[in-house]
C-alpha cells in the first residue's frame, strides 16, 4: 500500500527519544527478561513433552507456506464455509475499506458502542478514529489496549500493548479516567488495577451493540475463527452483542482443525511460554436456536492491504507470520526503543520487515537498518520466518531505487568493488587497522570520528583488537 501514511520516516529521531526516556528505559529493563524467560519455560516445556521445536517449527513453516501457495482456493474454501453457517463475508482491499465497512455495518444495524478485543488490523485501518467520527464509541476490552486507548497512544507491542507503561503511569492513568479514589499504594497492586478495570468494562461488555475481534486463525474446512486470549474478554467481546465482525488479514487462513492444533503448539509458548492460552475460542456461524449465547449475526471482513503484492515474491515468507511476538521479545533494538519509535502499526523485526512492505519502502527508510544482525529473531520465530535476510533483501532494494542517502550509496559500492578484490581489500583493510589505532586514545577507545560522526556521537568506540579479521583467521588456521 504505497502511499498509505506512517511514522516509520522518523524513526532515528524517535529512536533518540526512546534512549532519553529514562522511565520508559525502566519498564523496558524490568520487561524483557520476564520475557525471555517465558519462552524458555515454553520450550522446556515442549521438551518435556517429546516434542522437537525443530521438527515443530519446520510443520508449521510447511502449514504456513502451503496456504500461501493455493491462498486463493483456502480463502474461498473459508468463505464458502463461512457463509454455510450464517456468517457475511466481506472484503476490503485497505484500511480505508476495513473502516468504511464497519462504520456501515454500525449505522445500518443503529450500533452505539462497540467493544473490541485485540485487533492489529483495527490499528492498520485506524478503525477507533473512524468510528468515533461516525459517532460510535470504540471500547478496548483487552487490558494493555485499555490502557493505551486511555493514554490516546498506539500499542507498543503486539501481545503487550502496554509494555512501555511503569504501574505508576498505569494507576494515575485510572485515577484519571475512573474517578475513583486510589484505595491502595499502585507499585505493589497490579491485581488491584485489574480489579478496577474489569468493574469499569463489564457493563460496557453487557451495553455493546457490536463486538469487533481479530482473529488468530481463520479455519477454510469449518468456516471458523479462532481466537486466543489470556484475559477472557475475547469471549465477551465475540458472544454478548447480536452482531460480531472479525477483522482479519487474507494471509490468517489455515486448511484444517488439524492444522490449527499444530501452530497452537507454538503460539502460546512462543509468546507468553503458556503450554495453551487460558481462552482458546472457536467461532463458528451465528447463535443458533439451541444456544443461548452468541451473536444474531456474524461478519468477516477480510482485508488485503497490500499482502496479496507479496505473494510470489522473496518477501512472502513475512505472511507466515503468526503474530506471537517472539522475534521482538528477543530483540536487542525492540528492548532499547520499546515499540513506538518503529513509527506503525508492528514493531521489532517483524516490523521492521512487514512496515516498509505494506507502507512503501520510502515510508520506513531506516526500519530494514534497526536491527544489530545478530539472528535472535530468525532462531525463535516458531514459523521460521528468515527476518535478518527480509531485512538485508529490502536493503537492497533500497539501495537499488536510490532511497538511501547518495554518500552511504558510493560507500556500499566502493565496498562491493573491494570485495571483490581480495588481496587489495585486505591490504586495504589492515591500513584502516592501523588508522583506527592511530586515532584512539590511550585506552584504545576513539572520541571522534570524523568522516561517520554518528558513530561517535553517544559513546566512544572501542577500536578493537589490533589486527583485521582476516589477519586473526589466518593466524588461527595456522595454529
Ligand atoms: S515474525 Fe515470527 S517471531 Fe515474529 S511475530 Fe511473526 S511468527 Fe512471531
């Protein structure tokens, strides 16, 4: 979707936000490894299991890569489906779409409030301002989107919306919004602030005329969606009011149940180290007459914005993805910065990829770069996504239409030129050695660098050992 707007241009003067933002800078230190930690425990607990992440990972690669190749047939497979059990399928090529779609849907059936639980593709479509214009009143039910719809911020992540946020911000964001008085000291009473929440959503849930959910995976054999939640407000979003739209993106779509149990081996564990995720929801059709919950009517709204283009192409692997935001919990960039600097919708990796695809590459023009390659985010993606080679291809690209800066462009080729003269590149590159030692200070750290200041602007940098690489390699061969 070239064209469509972000804020990913900017993303190296928010990046200097982010690094001077010494509370942000708390809660991002105290995050991460409760993080990491979980995974850990997830795949032990895969192991524990019999079960191989390799062999795993590799099943559900193949489940993933085998929708994307017969994509057209899964999704009218699903509509066909869908539309057996009651369900209205509609589909939207963009955001703009996604929002005009249900604006409609919430005048054509006199809809007032809305619940939501989570939905990335919502945020795509900047869906609440749409519906608040229309005057329909959007309530986030999940607890981290609760949060940030109070603060007016995006979400920082996509499974902890609220992660940038200490619990400080979060009880004098309540006290704000709820009036009530605070009854206990915030930094020892999460349990409290949930409390409180839940009070203040529940009769939102029971007033809602529509219920907006996204959808983890869309099933083509039952015409089903399903939902994944830790919070059970998925399930009050998708059951309470008479009409329930699932927004979701054309790559979600999956053959068979089968296939669904598999990817749920992974999701959960990958995302939040959970064997299974407390609520595991599927939806299928409309309340029939024997039940006594669910919607009088389902709509599907299906959206492209700009994933068909990727179809085909070195960038389609990014369609695997299943959202579980493994890559960004393991990211050293994501976990300097916390979400919002990266300028849209997804953050870390993942979003370093999938913004500069959907947006248009002169929309992220640093995003392909916030990455240190060190390959944590390709090793924990449960669907085997290869985010570091995604990012160096889209470089590429970059370097090939002309949207990186002209003197960073002579340098890369001048690069290119070397390497392929290796006896110069190497006479070359022990000169550059020696000019790196000659510049440093006495305790080998360099304070200004004149021809890239940008490396010496917020530190020293350490000049290294005192030969080239290629000088250690062949010393170590000889050893
Ligand atoms: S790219 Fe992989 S690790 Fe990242 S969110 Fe998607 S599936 Fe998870």
């Amino acid at each position: 979707m070239a064209g469509m707007r972000s804020q990913a241009m900017h993303f190296q003067a928010r990046a200097g936000q982010k690094l001077a933002d010494e509370v942000l800078q708390g809660a991002l230190r105290r995050a991460q490894p409760l993080f990491t930690a979980k995974r850990q425990k997830g795949m032990a607990s895969l192991a524990a299991d019999g079960l191989d992440f390799g062999h795993l990972r590799a099943a559900a690669a193949a489940i993933r890569q085998a929708v994307l190749d017969d994509l057209d047939v899964w999704l009218e497979l699903f509509e066909a489906r869908a539309k057996a059990r009651g369900a209205e399928v509609l589909w939207a090529r963009d955001g703009a779409e996604v929002s005009q779609l249900v604006v409609d849907l919430a005048r054509r059936h006199a809809v007032r409030t809305v619940t939501k639980s989570k939905s990335m593709l919502s945020e795509e479509a900047a869906l609440n301002a749409a519906l608040l214009a229309a005057g329909v009143r959007p309530v986030e039910t999940d607890l981290g989107e609760y949060i940030v719809q109070l603060a007016d911020e995006p979400p920082s992540h996509i499974i902890a919306p609220a992660v940038h946020k200490t619990i400080a911000q979060v009880d004098a964001l309540f006290a704000d919004a709820h009036g009530r008085p605070r009854q206990t000291r915030h930094s020892s009473d999460i349990p409290a602030l949930a409390r409180e929440a839940r009070e203040i959503l529940r009769p939102q849930f029971l007033a809602a005329d529509m219920g907006i959910s996204g959808a983890n995976f869309l099933v083509a054999e039952t015409g089903s969606a399903v939902l994944v939640t830790n919070e059970g407000n998925g399930r009050l979003v998708t059951t309470l009011p008479r009409l329930h739209v699932v927004i979701t993106g054309i790559e979600k779509v999956v053959p068979t149940l089968e296939d669904v149990a598999t990817l749920l081996r992974l999701l959960p564990r990958s995302a939040t180290g959970q064997d299974i995720s407390n609520y595991v929801s599927l939806l299928t059709g409309t309340k029939s007459a024997d039940e006594s919950d669910g919607p009088d009517q389902t709509v599907f709204i299906l959206v492209d914005n700009g994933r068909a283009g990727l179809l085909g192409s070195e960038f389609e692997p990014m369609l695997r993805c299943i959202r579980c935001g493994a890559c960004m919990n393991h990211c050293p960039v994501y976990f300097s910065l916390g979400g919002h600097a990266y300028g849209w919708v997804y953050p870390g990796p993942m979003g370093s990829v999938l913004t500069p695809l959907l947006t248009g590459l002169d929309q992220a023009l640093d995003l392909p770069w916030a990455s240190t390659g060190c390959n944590q985010c390709g090793e924990v993606c449960p669907v085997d996504i290869p985010l570091p080679a995604l990012m160096r291809g889209l470089r590429e690209r970059q370097q090939h239409q002309q949207l990186r800066p002209r003197g960073e462009r002579w340098a890369r080729r001048v690069w290119g030129w070397l390497a392929l003269r290796p006896r110069l590149y190497r006479w070359l590159t022990r000169g550059l050695v020696r000019y790196l030692h000659w510049l440093a200070d006495g305790q080998g750290r360099i304070r200004i660098f004149g021809l890239v200041p940008g490396w010496t602007a917020g530190r020293d940098l350490p000049v290294g050992p005192g030969r080239s690489f290629h000088e250690l390699y062949a010393a170590r061969k000889r050893d």
